[in-house]
C-alpha cells in the first residue's frame, strides 16, 4: 500500500529531527573539546608564567659579581702631545 502524504512528511520530520539532534550532540561534544583544550593551554601558560618569575626572583637576589677595574688603554696614556708649529 502508498503511504499517506501525511505519513512521509512525518517520517521526513522525525528524521531531520533526529539528524538536527544528533548535529547538536556532536556540537556540543567539540565545544566541551574546545574548551578543554583551551583550559589545558591556559593552566601551562600560568604555570610557565609563574616559573618564569621566581626563576626572575632568584636570579635577582643573587650576589652580584663585582666589576674589574677598568684600565686606561696605555696608548693614550703615554702618548705625547704633538708641539704646534707655526
């Protein structure tokens, strides 16, 4: 026997009905990823941060090295002056 026009169209609704269902399953499935991909990221990137300045603390509160004394390069120093002749 022929189906009724109303029995196909119901059939076609339910079934893009299911379908829209199933799309928005999958959605939110890959959002949920999404944002746990990025909570992941964001976690590593303070923690790096985080890393970044104490490693910046302790490498300030070290001694610092004292300096060499800087010599005059003795060229200049030994080096007449030339008399003006004119």
């Amino acid at each position: 026997m022929m189906k009724s026009v109303k029995s196909k169209a119901e059939e076609k609704f339910a079934q893009i009905n299911q379908r829209d269902k199933k799309a928005a399953v999958e959605k939110k499935k890959a959002d949920q990823e999404r944002a746990e991909h990025v909570q992941k990221l964001r976690t590593l990137r303070l923690a790096k941060e985080a890393s970044d300045r104490e490693e910046a603390a302790r490498i300030k509160a070290m001694p610092k090295k004292p300096k060499a004394a800087r010599r005059k390069p003795e060229a200049a120093v030994t080096a007449p002056a030339k008399p003006e002749v004119g």
